[in-house]
C-alpha cells in the first residue's frame, strides 16, 4: 500500500445550527456535535483507506464553549496516526460568527477508526507519510497514547 500524507485525508465541514439541533437554552445539543464530529473523521479515515472504516473509540471530547442557535459550525479532522488497521483522527470543532467571520474553538476529541475488509475483519489501512515536523510530532504523541490504551492505562 502507498504512503498518503496527512494533507490527503484532511477533512473540512461546515454545518448551521439550527433549532432543531439545540437544546432547552438555545444552543448546540452535544449530541448533535458528537454526530457531525462522528462523521468529519469516518471522511477523513474513509480517504485514507479508501474504504468504508467503522468507529472504535472516542477520547479526550471535551466542549469548552457553547455554541448557538444560528452559528456556523466548521468542524476539521487530520489523521494523527495510522497503525496496523486502526487510525487516530483528531477533530476540532470551530463556531464561526457568520457575520464577522470570527472563530472561536468551541470542542475537540480523538476518535479511533478501523479498516473493515470485505471479510468484515480489521484489514491493514495505508502508511501514514509525516511531511512536517508537526506531522512527526502529532504520530509520536498519537503512539505513546496507543500504547498507554493498550496497556489500560487511559
Ligand atoms: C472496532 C472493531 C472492528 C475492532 O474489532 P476487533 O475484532 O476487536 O479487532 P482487533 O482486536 O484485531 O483490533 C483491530 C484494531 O482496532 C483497534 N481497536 C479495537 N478496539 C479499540 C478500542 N476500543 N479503542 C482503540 N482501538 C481499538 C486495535 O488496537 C487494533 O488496532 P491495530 O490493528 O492498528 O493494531 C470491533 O470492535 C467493532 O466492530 N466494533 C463496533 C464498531 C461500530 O459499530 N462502530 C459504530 C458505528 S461505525
């Protein structure tokens, strides 16, 4: 399999708050962003494999500001890592004031994907080829954290 930099996976998404996605106080339903932050990065994993990849793990979600009613949401998700058939994606969730176009971090989270082959089993997924010293950064933070899941310790 070919090596795919981070860059050609790299997933944009924007979305509008509308009342049907708010809760009683008229801002963003947290489930509804776990949702859109569901499905930046199945894009993301989905670019990388070229193949449908299924959702394993959900860590470090946190939502640090609220967003509103009428918002524009601009959700990002980059691959941090690639393993054997698993990838760590993470997600950061941006409210933009449509008006001025401020932006304002409002959540973020890693997810952890997997390749499904066609057997339905985890089947290997494409290198993951670091172009900067961040790219390098980012997959050496994303395998120290792999081990320590693996060793239970998050
Ligand atoms: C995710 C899933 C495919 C893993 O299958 P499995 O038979 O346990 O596979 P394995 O134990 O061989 O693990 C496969 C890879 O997934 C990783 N993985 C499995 N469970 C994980 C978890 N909870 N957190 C992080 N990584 C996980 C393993 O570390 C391994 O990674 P690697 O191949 O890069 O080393 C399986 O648990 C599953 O189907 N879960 C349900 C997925 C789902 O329905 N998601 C929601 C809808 S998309």
């Amino acid at each position: 399999m070919d090596p795919k930099t981070p860059s050609e996976s790299f997933t944009e998404m924007t979305e509008l708050v509308l009342p049907q996605h708010t809760n009683a106080i008229g801002t963003a339903f947290g489930g509804v962003i776990m949702s859109w932050i569901d499905i930046c990065s199945s894009i993301a994993a989905m670019r990388h494999c070229g193949r449908v990849c299924v959702t394993a793990r959900v860590d470090a979600l946190e939502f640090k500001a609220p967003i509103k009613v009428g918002d524009v949401v601009c959700l990002t998700a980059r691959l941090n890592a690639a393993f054997r058939s698993s990838m760590e994606i993470g997600v950061r969730v941006e409210r933009e004031d449509a008006m001025t176009g401020q932006r304002a971090l409002c959540a973020d989270a890693r997810t952890t994907f997997v390749n499904l082959g066609d057997d339905g089993k985890p089947s290997p997924v494409p290198p993951l080829l670091s172009e900067t010293g961040e790219d390098r950064r980012l997959a050496a933070e994303a395998a120290d954290r792999r081990q320590q899941r693996r060793a239970g310790k998050i």
